[in-house]
C-alpha cells in the first residue's frame, strides 16, 4: 500500500510584489479585485493601469464573490497524469463577476449535467498550502 502524502501536487501560482494582495486575500478567504480610483470600474486580472481610462491609481477592494457562469468547458484528459488523475472531468470555467469583470476558474460542487450558462454562482477556496488559497466558484446557496 502506498503512503499517504499531503503534499499538493498541482502546480501553484507564484505570488508577485504586484499580485500579493489578491494572494493574502485569498489565503484570508477573501475574493479581492483591483478598482480604479479615477473611473471606479473592477478590473481582472491586476493590471498597472485601468484598461478603460489608463488611470495607474487602484485600490484593492472585497468582492461580492457572487457572478454568473459564462462559459465552461469539461475537461477529460489530465494535463499531468499524476496531479490531476483524481480530478478529471472537471470544468474550467469563466465567470462574471457582479462588479464586472470576468475570471476564469474551476467549477466545484455542481454535477455535470446541472452546469447551465448564466446559473448565479459564488467564489469558494481551497486551501492548497499554508500560503495559498485557490479560489474557485460553485453553484450559489
């Protein structure tokens, strides 16, 4: 019988100066979006300056963690056959925010057949390692 390990084995983001506030908040189950501070708009992925007016001032700002699934598509065949064997299928998936921006994820917690498009959905974490947190989206309660 093989031993047991908890070691995660997927690969993980590497937290940057730049990207370190989404992390923290995320290991602190929070969903932080960068926001503009000239026009106000929510912004994904964190960017130096806002893609709408080119502003470079932002503050991070909590979430709502509640969107509505945009796209999907289910995945069958592992990218690493160690990592992710236990996994398949699952759903990789694009969400929109309720502030407005778009994020791709995975999907938990929802049979394959129940996945609709536009079905309300809200940001869940996964405790991967001391340091990070994965978030992921799930059917809304």
């Amino acid at each position: 019988m093989a031993a047991e390990t908890s070691e995660y084995l997927k690969p993980l983001p590497r937290p940057t100066p730049f990207s370190e506030p989404f992390w923290e908040g995320a290991r602190q189950h929070k969903l932080l979006v960068q926001r503009c501070e000239s026009c106000g708009r929510f912004r994904w992925t964190p960017q130096l300056a806002c893609p709408w007016c080119l502003a470079e001032e932002y503050e991070w700002r909590e979430a709502s963690g509640r969107g509505t699934l945009y796209s999907f598509t289910v995945i069958h065949r592992p990218p690493d056959p160690v990592a992710f064997a236990g996994d398949v299928p699952y759903v990789l998936a694009v969400v929109e925010l309720e502030e407005g921006p778009f994020m791709q994820t995975n999907l938990v917690g929802c049979p394959l057949e129940a996945i609709r498009i536009d079905m309300p959905v809200e940001v869940t974490f996964e405790r991967a390692t001391e340091e990070i947190s994965l978030y992921k989206f799930r059917p809304a309660r």
